[in-house]
C-alpha cells in the first residue's frame, strides 16, 4: 500500500537528511532505519507510513492539498449482514467498483468487484444470498482528513480505495478516480 520499502533511503539521500534526522522526525531509532534501508529489519505500515509521510514533506512537493480536499463524502455504506446479491445490485445501480462495510460507526471490511469474482471462482457456485460478513475483503487502508495528497497515490496503487477519518469518524471515501482530481 505504500511505495517500496527499498526506496526509503534513495528518497533520505535525494532530501539531504541523514539517518538520524530521518529517525528524530518519525519517533523511530537511528539503528532502526539503518535496518530497514538495509533490508534486516521491515517497518509496521504504520511505522513505513510516517517515514513516507516525512519524506514526502521534505521533497517539498508543490501540492499542498490533503486527503480532505479529493475525499468522496457522500460514501456508500453497506451492513455485514447484507446479501452479495444487494451489493452487486448497489454496485451496479450506482457504477462503483467497491463499498465498505460498516459495523454500526466501525469499518468491518469492504467489497469489491474483484473480491467477488475471487469469491464466486473460489466458491464454484452461487452466492447470491450469502452474508458479507462470510465474504468481504479487509478493511481498507484509513488516512487523516490532512494526509497531504501525494501520499495517497502510492496507497491507492495497491488498494481499491482509500478511507479518510477525521477526528476518528470515517467521513469520506478516495478511489481510483478520485486521484485524478490531483492532475
């Protein structure tokens, strides 16, 4: 969901920063991101996530836009307890590719046209009553209603849609399309 580990230190070098200023701004120790550029030691996504985000910052990229400003907020929601058949017919009444699903206020998974293909290949048969709850992909990659926007192509790269919180209440969805609002 994020660019290559491998890069990290190609893009510390290009900024001019060194392992230890690198470390300071991320709250992760010099020795550690000597082992993650070295490839002895990989980063929690959360942790590869702030390194990124840092980085990002210093190649001071020209765009000062943030998740908020390209998020969906009118977003799609379905339940875990409805049917595959309800969420293709949601899918296809509106031409999305994917809906997440939510547990009340929680994010429980999201469904997508690839998924379901997975899951009717994987299945050999129909599936038009099954539960979501039973089928549905994990939960998408969150981000801050102010994570600057040249983060989120990386993510989106790798996942079908990107949810944005805001004071820890989901309020918007960012897809594929939606990044072609940053162009």
């Amino acid at each position: 969901m994020l660019p290559s580990i491998e890069s990290i230190k190609q893009i510390r070098q290009k900024v001019g920063i060194t392992q230890k200023k690198l470390a300071a701004m991320t709250g992760v120790s010099t020795s550690m991101i000597n082992q993650i550029e070295s490839g002895r030691s990989s980063p929690s996504y959360k942790t590869a996530k702030r390194i990124f985000e840092s980085l990002s910052k210093l190649e001071g990229e020209s765009s000062s836009h943030t998740a908020g400003d390209f998020c969906s907020r009118n977003m799609v929601k379905l339940k875990p307890s409805d049917t595959l058949d309800a969420a293709v017919k949601k899918m296809r009444e509106l031409s999305i590719s994917q809906i997440p699903v939510f547990d009340g206020p929680d994010v429980a998974g999201m469904v997508s046209e690839d998924g379901i293909v997975r899951h009717l290949a994987d299945s050999g048969g129909e599936l038009r009553e099954a539960r979501l709850e039973d089928m549905m992909d994990s939960v998408p990659p969150i981000v801050d209603f102010d994570t600057p926007a040249n983060v989120l192509v990386p993510l989106i790269r790798y996942s079908k849609c990107i949810l944005v919180s805001q004071r820890s209440k989901i309020v918007g969805i960012i897809t594929a399309s939606d990044t072609l609002k940053m162009m």
